[in-house]
C-alpha cells in the first residue's frame, strides 16, 4: 500500500427502499459508483473486496482527509449517481465506526483494527432507520472521534457538490 494511504475504509451497501423507487446497485456498480466519483481525488483510491458483508476498500491519505469528509464525499458521489439515472433520490446515511477488535478473518479484504467499517445506507426515512438500528443506543458509549454519522436528505441534495 502506498505510505500516503494509510487510512482504510470498507464500505458496505444497505438498500432500504423499494426497487420501484430506485434501483437496485450490484455489488459491481456500488464499487463504480466510488470510482469513477472519487476519481479526481489523487490521494483515495477504491477498489472491489471479496468479503460476503464488505463491497469496497477505501483507502485515503489522513493528512488530507479526516474519515467523516471521505463520508461526505461518498454520500455526494452516490446522490450524483441517483441522480444522473433519473431515479428519486432516496436519503443517504453513512455510517462508520473504527474497528478495535480482533479481525474476524485473516483475509485481506477483512475489516482490521484501526480501519473504519462504514454502512451506506439508501432509505426513504434515515431517521426511522436509525431508531431501528438503535444508533443512538450503539454510539452511546463510544467516544467522538472512533465513530462518524453523514446524513443527505432530500432537500439537502441539490445543495451538496
């Protein structure tokens, strides 16, 4: 890994809206969707993972990006894409907590200690979605800086670049 791109993220995908609504990502352009959108940003680079829960690998310089604004960036680049095929734009969440646990795998395309686990959500309700998950409750005792919460509602879309 280049010594620049020391922070790592993995994304994972929850669709929680109809596919009436909007249509469905492959685990294929759920990972396009990231690349061709953070393209023009030198210092992050994503590619593919083959882990059954984790779709894309991140990875980021920490001295250009602090983990929240990598969370931005993918909550825009994915609006953008709704977006441009014409869908209804459903809200956004992307939610992220570092992982300070032992790995779970071996693989390299596992979630390791100090790497960020980061849910996208699609939901037409974020705030619904986020009391099912009890959010408020999980976070709770989590101090500030190991955990990251990007809401995109519907109004704010268009005011987003």
């Amino acid at each position: 890994m280049n010594d620049i791109l020391r922070g790592r993220m993995l994304l994972s995908h929850n669709f929680d809206v109809s596919t009436d609504i909007v249509p469905v990502l492959s685990r294929e352009e759920f990972t396009e969707v990231f690349q061709e959108g953070l393209i023009a940003h030198k210092n992050i680079k994503c590619r593919q993972v083959n882990n059954p829960h984790w779709i894309v690998e991140i990875l980021f310089s920490p001295e250009e990006f602090l983990p929240q604004q990598v969370a931005e960036l993918c909550a825009d680049v994915l609006a953008q894409k709704r977006q441009a095929q014409g869908s209804s734009i459903p809200e956004i969440l992307v939610l992220g907590g570092i992982k300070t646990t032992p790995p779970t795998s071996n693989s390299p395309d596992a979630l390791q200690p100090g790497n960020w686990g980061v849910d996208v959500v699609e939901t037409l309700a974020s705030e619904a979605f986020l009391q099912a998950i009890a959010w408020d409750a999980t976070i709770a005792q989590k101090p500030a800086d190991s955990i990251f919460k990007v809401e995109l509602k519907h109004k704010e879309l268009g005011a987003r670049s």
